[in-house]
C-alpha cells in the first residue's frame, strides 16, 4: 500500500538496545542486535517471531520508551535521539488496550482531539467509530465492552490524531483464534482506509501475512529476513526461518536420492501436513513435485481428517500424510506408500 505523504518514514539503523544483568555483575542482555530495517510512508510492516526475540524491545525502543544502547531511529531523515515520547507524533496500541475507564466510548476516542472545536471533535470520533465497526458506542461505558470491542476502541483512539506511525504491540494476543482472525481483518482495512504507516508486532504469522505489507522476522534480537508474506512463505531465507513459518521436513532438492538436508542452499521445505499418500487412481506428480517412498507408522484421526503417520525411508523423518481419495485401499502399518507434498506446502529455502 502507498501512503500520499511526500516524507521517507521510518528509517532504523543499526540499532542496540541492552537491558542490565538480572544479578549483579551480570552481564547485559542484548534484546535488539544491530536491526536496520526502513517503513516508508503509508506501509504496514508487522515485526514478528517468537516471544522474547526483540520485536517488543524494537518497537519500544522506536517510540522512545527504550534507550538504544546504539544506532539511530529517524523519521523524515530527522534523527529521533533528542524528541521525547509525546513529540514524536506516533501512536501506541499495546495488548490491553490501557482504555480510561471513567471516560465513554467516545471520551476515550477524542483523547487525542482536544485542540479540535466540539462539532469537528464529534465528528471525527463518530467517523473512527464507524471504521471499527462500532457505530452508535459513543456513550458506551468502556467497562461494559468485550476484549474485542475494547480493542476497536483502543485503535480508533490511536487513529484519532492522525498519526504519523502508529505502533501496535501484539494488540490481538489476548483474544481467542476466532476473533483475532476477524479483528486482523479489520485491523487491515482500517489501516488501508486510513492510509495509515505502521508497525504491528505479532508472533503469529497468521496475524502478519494478513495485516502488514511486509513482514520483518527477528530471532535473539536479530534480524534474518524482511519480505512480503507469500515471498516469505515461498522462500524463507534460512532454515530457522523455515522452521518458525512451520516447515517440518526438509529435502535435498533435485534429482537423486534424497539425503537429510545440512545445506541451506538447494533445499526443499515441506510444511506440516503438507503430504498425501498416492493411491493407485492418483494421476503420476509434476516431475517437480517432491515425491518420496515411506513406512506407514500408524494410522490416526485428527480433527475429523484420517491421516496416516509414515517414516520417509531416504531422511528417516517422520510425517503426517492425508491419505488418497475414498474409495483407495487404506494402508496399514508397515505398508510401503509414496507421498507427495502439496505444491502449497513447499517451499525454497535460501537461494
């Protein structure tokens, strides 16, 4: 997406930041390694990897709440060092939302609206609302609201002064799957709608794909690879990428027999669940199609779908493979079966 600024955003470079030792004369942590990364004008790039690899420290660090050991965090080219929190023009979205309970719906959106005379005031809060999919809550006491609708809230009061970056910690991870798959959602087509640059922490990748427009993975602090979501899951750039995307298994590319994959150049990754067994009807894979004999382990039902768990003969690995068309012979444990990897399944790892 391409925001109508005529600014260059956000520009972080080389940046530390270091917490103390937990004891004394302990060493220090480094939470965030030397990350240089750039959000231009009007994008949403979501910083994600698991719980304590830096994309929290990252994020406080650029809205001024953490001090960077080293490097620089600028906006526009204007080196952020000296500017205090409050005069950096970003707004803040964090996992609890940290509403005002004594204020309504609409007092908590027009926090950031002061200097606005009453009537552009309302009609700012009452456009925001709309956007979040809250009309007619103005008057709602905040203490009556779901986890859901409190996060509406919460982003539409950090929309309000129209930010200049708006930094989003995990906003959804309290919430369950189902409503955070439908709040990312919207969190998308508010961001859109806004024109809004932004960068959105998660640990999900589902979460990231969905809402930014590229995708920064960090692990201890350091940054492995930053790209759109489908270039991402296509080709994750080293296998601990591959691994936290979900790929399980993973194949020597090419022709040959196939041999636990060391190398990160010329391998092939396969995501979790991403076999099916080959019945004798199934037509005969694309020559590119991994293709590998196995052992049936055991059969199993997960989730309503029978599956079988099988052994790939060549990397001595174990899967989880779909099993043909109904109709085909079941296989049974010990049964010698070719599986094939979904083409959605596989990904390019390096390279």
């Amino acid at each position: 997406m391409t925001g109508s600024g005529a600014g260059t955003g956000l520009a972080v470079r080389d940046l530390v930041v270091r917490y103390p030792g937990a004891g004394r004369g302990a060493p220090a942590v480094t939470a965030v390694d030397g990350v240089t990364l750039d959000v231009p004008v009007g994008e949403v790039l979501a910083l994600l990897g698991p719980s304590g690899c830096g994309k929290s420290s990252l994020l406080r660090a650029v809205a001024g709440l953490e001090p960077p050991a080293s490097g620089a965090v600028t906006w526009d080219g204007v080196d952020l060092a000296a500017v205090p929190v409050h005069r950096r023009g970003f707004g803040l979205v964090f996992q609890d939302g940290q509403l005002f309970p004594h204020r309504d719906v609409a007092g908590n959106v027009a926090y950031g609206l002061r200097g606005l005379p009453r009537n552009a005031r309302a009609a700012r809060v009452a456009e925001l609302l709309d956007l979040v999919g809250l009309p007619g809550y103005d008057r709602r006491p905040v203490t009556t609201l779901s986890g859901g609708e409190r996060q509406r809230v919460a982003l539409a009061r950090s929309l309000a002064p129209r930010p200049r970056l708006l930094l989003l910690d995990e906003p959804l991870s309290a919430l369950d799957r189902s409503l955070r798959e439908r709040l990312a959602d919207d969190l998308r087509r508010a961001l859109v709608a806004t024109g809004t640059t932004a960068l959105f922490v998660t640990h999900d990748q589902d979460e990231a794909a969905t809402v930014a427009d590229r995708v920064a993975v960090l692990s201890a602090g350091r940054l492995l690879q930053v790209d759109a979501p489908e270039a991402l899951w296509r080709r994750p750039a080293t296998r601990e990428v591959a691994e936290f995307l979900g790929y399980r298994t993973f194949l020597v590319a090419g022709p040959g027999p196939a041999a636990a994959a060391d190398a990160e150049t010329g391998t092939l990754a396969v995501a979790a669940g991403g076999w099916r067994v080959l019945g004798p009807a199934d037509p005969e894979p694309a020559p590119a199609a991994p293709v590998r004999a196995a052992v049936v382990a055991e059969r199993r039902t997960r989730r309503g779908r029978a599956e079988v768990v099988a052994v790939l003969e060549a990397e001595d690995a174990r899967v989880t493979a779909a099993l043909p068309a109904a109709g085909a012979g079941a296989p049974e444990p010990g049964d010698r079966v070719r599986l094939v990897a979904e083409e959605g399944a596989v990904a390019v790892v390096g390279g």
